[in-house]
C-alpha cells in the first residue's frame, strides 16, 4: 500500500472576481502525473494546465459541470483517452 487514498480527486476552484465575489471557475483535478490528455479530452473541458500530478481545469459553460466532473473521475480510473 502506497497510503493513496484515492485515483483522482475533483474539487470546486473557487475564486474571487473584480467585485470580490466569490465564483467557480472549474475544477481542480490530483491525479497521478501524465494524466493532462485524458482531462484535456473530456467533452466540455476547455484547457488544462498541469502541474506535475494537480491539473487546473477550465470548463466550457454549456456542458453541466457534475456531469463533466464525473466523466473526468471515470476516464482517469479506466485510462481512457479519446
């Protein structure tokens, strides 16, 4: 055992804009390193930027943001890029 608890963890990346709002700008992905393709070609994931095994994810607005979140956990835990 490693001491991993878990494959891939999704959080909320909350912010603040101009007005000091808080707002959710996408996701924060920890996954094991070289895992930026399978995040990158997720339908309604718009960019990726990857650092080393954390991932910020820019979402495109018209996809729903659970369901994106779901497909990003399942495609990580089958290896699957399309």
């Amino acid at each position: 055992m490693d001491g991993k608890l878990t494959d891939v963890l999704v959080e909320d990346n909350v912010g603040q804009d101009r007005t000091g709002n808080l707002v959710l700008f996408g996701f924060i992905v920890w996954a094991d390193k070289g895992m930026g393709e399978i995040i990158a070609n997720t339908p309604g994931v718009r960019h990726v930027s990857e650092y080393d095994t954390c991932y910020r994810v820019d979402l495109d607005p018209r996809f729903h943001r659970e369901w994106i979140r779901a497909e990003i956990e399942a495609r990580i835990k089958i290896g699957e890029v399309k």
